[in-house]
C-alpha cells in the first residue's frame, strides 16, 4: 500500500472515532506498528492530526474565518472540493519556502495544511493570516507577512498603492492564486481593484500555482489575470468537467492536477 493512500485510511477511521490508537490502526490496516507510528508522525507534522498518549487525534479545522458574510457564504460553496485542492497544492512547499498567497476562499484552505510548516508566508488576505495565526498557536510554524493597503470589504482582501509597494519589496518560491475563471488561454478574475496586487504576486515569484474548482473551468471572467502560460500548476477538483478539462490540455506544458472528493451532492466522476 502508497503511504498516500494509508494516511488517508488513517484520516478516515478518524472520521468515525475521535481518536486513534497504534495497535487499533495495525489491526485495521494490517500493518506494522513502526510503519504506523511513521505515518503518525508525519501527518502530525503537516499539522493534520494531533498527537495523544499512544495515539493521534484529529486536529481541528480552520476556525471559522472572522471576515464579511458575503466571504462564509462563498467558503461554502464546493467546501470539501476546495480543501481537497489545498491539501494538493500544499504538498509542494518545502521547508524554507516563501510563497504569495492571493485572498479567497480556495486559498483560505490552505490555512490548515500550511499553518505547522516552517515558511514564510506574504498575503494581502486579513482572513488568511488570521486562520494561520490561530491554528498555529505557540507551536513553530509559518511566519506572516500581512500588506497593508485599502481593505476590499466583501473579501477582507487589502488592495492599492500601499499593498503593491509591500509586495515589490519581496521575491517568492511560490505565488498561490484562485481565479473567477479559466480557459483555454487565460485565468481571469472580477475584481479590478485587487488586479494589481496579483499580478505583482505572480512577477514577484519564480512559480505560480492557480487553485480553482471546477465551477471556474471554461469561464471568462471581466478582467485579464494572466495567460495560462504564466501558470506552472493548476489544481482543480477530479469532476468530469475538470477532467473534460485536462483532456482538451492534453500536450500542453500545464501540470492540471486533480484532487479527489467527495461531498454530498458531488462526488467525482
């Protein structure tokens, strides 16, 4: 068995028990206890589960984030398509990493799977530092560059002048970025007055990484982000239409991972 696909196992007999003993999760899943107790550990250190006497448990979610209502009720859209994404797209930071990261409610996932990693992490989202802030608590973990700047009130996103000229004074591994729409050329967003800010994001680092579901794929936004060409990894949930997707981008330069699901309602196909 991958250590993948047994991390998951793990994660889902958590589902259903609050905590989880070695011995319990070597009768469930046939393996040894070293091999169990490495698989403990390393999801205790991506900051997925907590470690208890003899055991793991699960970590909490990200905390609610403190923003408008307008920004709950797009974090509920597509939610366990969107957190699936994050985990994906979090696995390519590595320690020492620095890396932009783009308010919105994709990205606000990957509060939970960044929170416990020892990098640098510049963003113009009050929400998203927020979240790291709290999920780390005491414990060594991402350090926040927050921008300054004027605050976008339906998304706690900071733009303008003073947010451009923080971002200027920065060089990045990773620029993480959503978008309102994707196609066949380019990723396009709604809002021009953040436009800036994530173009500066995208100058300003070596990859970019665009993190979109599957209701973004095939749309034109009003404003011109960036061409596809731009874009080093594109993660998307595993749909039929993201799948649809990825085959019409057969032979193109562009990684479009998909990450697997399932939620009430959409499961993928």
């Amino acid at each position: 068995m991958k250590r993948r696909q047994r991390q998951r196992q793990i994660l889902e007999l958590l589902q259903a028990d609050p905590e989880l003993a070695v011995d319990d999760a070597c009768a469930r899943l046939g393996a040894s206890a070293a091999t169990i107790r490495r698989e403990f550990a390393q999801l205790a250190t991506e900051g997925r589960v907590e470690k208890t006497w003899g055991g793991i448990r699960l970590k909490a979610s990200p905390p609610e984030p403190a923003g408008p209502a307008a920004f709950h009720q797009r974090l509920a859209e597509n939610a366990a398509e969107k957190r699936a994404i994050a985990e994906a797209a979090a696995a390519l930071l590595e320690d020492g990493d620095v890396v932009m990261i783009d308010g919105g409610t994709t990205t606000y996932q990957l509060c939970e799977f960044i929170a416990l990693k020892r990098i640098r992490i510049i963003t113009n989202s009050l929400v998203i530092a927020q979240a790291v802030d709290r999920l780390k608590g005491r414990q060594r973990g991402a350090e926040i560059y927050l921008t300054g700047g004027i605050l976008q009130p339906e998304s706690s996103v900071l733009s303008g002048p003073p947010a451009e000229a923080f971002l200027k004074r920065y060089h990045a591994r990773w620029a993480f970025l959503s978008a309102a729409g994707v196609d066949a050329k380019e990723a396009t967003n709604h809002n021009e007055a953040v436009l800036a800010s994530e173009r500066l994001m995208i100058e300003q680092s070596e990859r970019v990484a665009l993190l979109v579901d599957h209701t973004k794929l095939g749309r034109h936004a009003m404003c011109s982000l960036c061409s596809l060409g731009k874009v080093d990894h594109l993660f998307t949930g595993a749909t039929a239409e993201a799948r649809k997707f990825a085959r019409a981008h057969d032979g193109s330069k562009l990684p479009i991972h998909l990450a697997g699901f399932s939620a009430a309602g959409l499961a993928p196909r």
